[in-house]
C-alpha cells in the first residue's frame, strides 16, 4: 500500500496552525513506513531539514510549478504515479481528477463567517476550492465538532462522510530545557508580570478587545505587560496603529514569530495565557499553555469551549469589560489558578499528535484498501 500526501503545507520556515499539523502528521507516518506501508510525499520544493529524512518507504517527490499546482500539475503527477492507493491532503484542497481516492482535513471556515478579513483572490480560492474538495474527497476530517457542524451547515455534506480527529500539540515543548533559558535579547522581555497571547496577527483573532481590556486592566496593575507572539497574517496594520494611538507601545510587546524554546520560556512565565477569538477551528496554543501549567483565558466562541472544556476561564468575545473581570479572578484568586492549572495538565493528555496520526492513518489505510 503506498499513500500519497500533499507535505507543501509542512515545508516551510516558520510553522503555525496548519504547517504545525502536517509536520507533525508527516513525523507519524515517517515511523510507521515500512514495506506494507509506504508514504510518497509530493512537493514543491525541495523537502526542508525540519521534515522528516526520506527512506525506502517514506520518499518525497518534487513536482515543478507553482500557480494552480494542486488543480494542474499535482493530479498530472498522481496519474504518472500509478503505484499511489489513496491520497490525503492535510489543508482544504484536494488534487483536481485524482485517480484514486482523496482525503482531505478541514481545520476552519472563518472565511465564511469573516470573509472581511480575508483579500479577494484568497477568499475566491478558499470558496470554490474547499467546496470543491468537500463535494468531491472520498472522506472528510475534521479538527473538531465545531468545524463538522459548520462543514454540515454550510455545505450540506452528509455527517457520515465527516469524521472528527482533534489536533495535538507539541509534548516536546515539556522536554526542552528552559529553566535557564535566556530570552531573545531584541525582544527585550526582561519582565515578570505579563499576559500572553499566541496567534497569527489577523482580525478573527479578536486583538482589538484584548488590548481593550489590557489598557483597562493596567489601570489597577500598571507593571504589566501585555506580550503578542505571532506572524503577521492580513489587515493586521489596525492592530499596531490601535497600540500607537492607545499609547500603549511601551506596555505591548509584539516578538514575532518565535522558536520552540522561547515561546516555552514564555508559557512558563506568563501571568496567563488568553485566546480571545472570534473563531478558531481548534487552538493549538491553549493546549500548549496548559501543558506548562499557564493558566487560560479563552472567548467563548467556536471550538475553544470544546477544546479547552473545564480548565479555562471564558469571557464573551465582544466585551473587554468581561474579559477584564477575567483577568482580575486570575491576579487575585491563588486557588482558582491552582485549580485550572490542575485541571489544565488533566485537560491535554486527551489530545496527542499520536492518536491524531494514528486515527488519520486509519482511515486512509481504510480507503486505500477499496483501490488495491
């Protein structure tokens, strides 16, 4: 059995979201290849050191092009590559006339409950496209419920042909050695006492409320800080021009994006940890600050309830004052942080990346059967 995958998403420097699922998809199956089970990763460019080393039965394939290339020149390649048995594409689009059957992961649809924060060219593809995979993939996975009813509601698939895999997260975070890890000095981080957000810079991630109710929590705790770690995504100049005119550029700190091991460092020492999203898909870093014993703050909205279940605050999304309410219960009550500690290091041994790819490659070792 040989499964073909689409790595692209995976083979990039700086990884978030998606880029963090495929990778750790692709580490799965590159230790379950062997000769009854082999993977042939299709490619741009040429794989980076981060992905895993090709062998015998985990081999990648470069295919040229770069406009349409999941619509012209992958499927051109999987009919020349007669040997493949199912295909999986780990983000939204699947090869246009595959030969052989398709699975395809889903991981959002904000672009259709936001489509103001996406430009033109790219919600057109994210429309057509991902209807296209979703009418057309033999199976469809889903990163959470939340995403599944959306696929239902808004696309009329049928709930049999969707199965929910939620993500996992990064345990290798807990085995780095951070107690003596000095932070970037550029960032300029030489501080105790801050809040900490984690996410691509984008309006669905809800910035403009945070930094809301940041300013009004300085009020009565004017040495904290508020710390934004992430890529610049689209439209995000609103973000940074809010700062200025809240004069507020000496109290937010914006890193960029950042290693394994400084983004550790600052789960371990943050205050707390909030995810104030308007929509999220599932949210990997709540389960990134749990698993350090940070404890969360999230908007109840979308999947972060489903994810974070009992071992976080909630505020509404579209009032700082309640998220300011939040954030007071977290400085002044000792006890309820120990419990969502507590409840948090509970909360994310139910996600792994192993029983992610074990579940994902048992379906498409399901469908794969149907074509040899």
């Amino acid at each position: 059995m040989t499964i073909g995958v689409d790595g692209n998403e995976a083979n990039v420097k700086e990884r978030v979201g998606v880029s963090v699922y495929t990778l750790n998809i692709l580490r799965y199956f590159h230790k379950k290849a062997r000769k009854e089970l082999q993977f042939k990763i299709f490619l741009k460019k040429t794989p980076l050191a981060e992905l895993p080393s090709p062998s015998k039965f985990f081999q990648y394939q470069i295919v040229s092009g770069q406009y349409l290339w999941s619509q012209i020149f992958l499927p051109l390649a999987l009919f020349q590559n007669r040997d493949i048995n199912v295909f999986f594409s780990p983000a939204h689009y699947i090869p246009r006339f595959s030969p052989v059957p398709t699975v395809v992961t889903i991981h959002d649809l904000s672009y259709l409950y936001y489509p103001e924060d996406f430009l033109k060219k790219d919600l057109f593809q994210l429309k057509n496209w991902t209807n296209y995979s979703l009418n057309k993939a033999t199976k469809i996975i889903a990163v959470s419920k939340t995403t599944k009813k959306d696929i239902i509601k808004n696309y009329a698939v049928n709930d049999d042909k969707i199965s929910v895999i939620y993500n996992g997260f990064e345990k290798s975070f807990q085995k780095l050695k951070i107690e003596n890890l000095k932070f970037n000095e550029n960032c300029k981080l030489k501080i105790e006492n801050f809040i900490l957000f984690v996410g691509t810079i984008q309006p669905r991630k809800n910035l403009s409320v945070l930094i809301e109710a940041f300013d009004k929590f300085l009020q009565t705790n004017k040495d904290s800080k508020l710390v934004i770690v992430g890529k610049k995504g689209w439209l995000y100049e609103k973000i940074f021009q809010k700062v200025q005119d809240m004069d507020l550029d000496k109290k937010i700190v914006f890193t960029d994006y950042l290693s394994n091991e400084q983004l550790a460092w600052l789960y371990k020492n943050a205050f707390c940890f909030v995810m104030p999203s308007l929509y999220e898909g599932f949210g990997i870093p709540v389960l990134e600050a749990m698993s350090f014993g940070c404890p969360v703050i999230a908007s109840f909205a979308s999947s972060l309830p489903e994810v974070a279940g009992d071992a976080s605050l909630y505020f509404d999304p579209k009032n700082s004052d309640d998220l300011v309410e939040k954030l007071k219960l977290i400085k002044e009550d000792k006890q309820l942080v120990k419990d969502l500690v507590n409840k948090g290091k509970k909360r994310v041994k139910e996600f792994s990346w192993e029983k992610c790819g074990e579940k994902t490659l048992e379906i498409l070792k399901n469908y794969a059967s149907s074509s040899i």
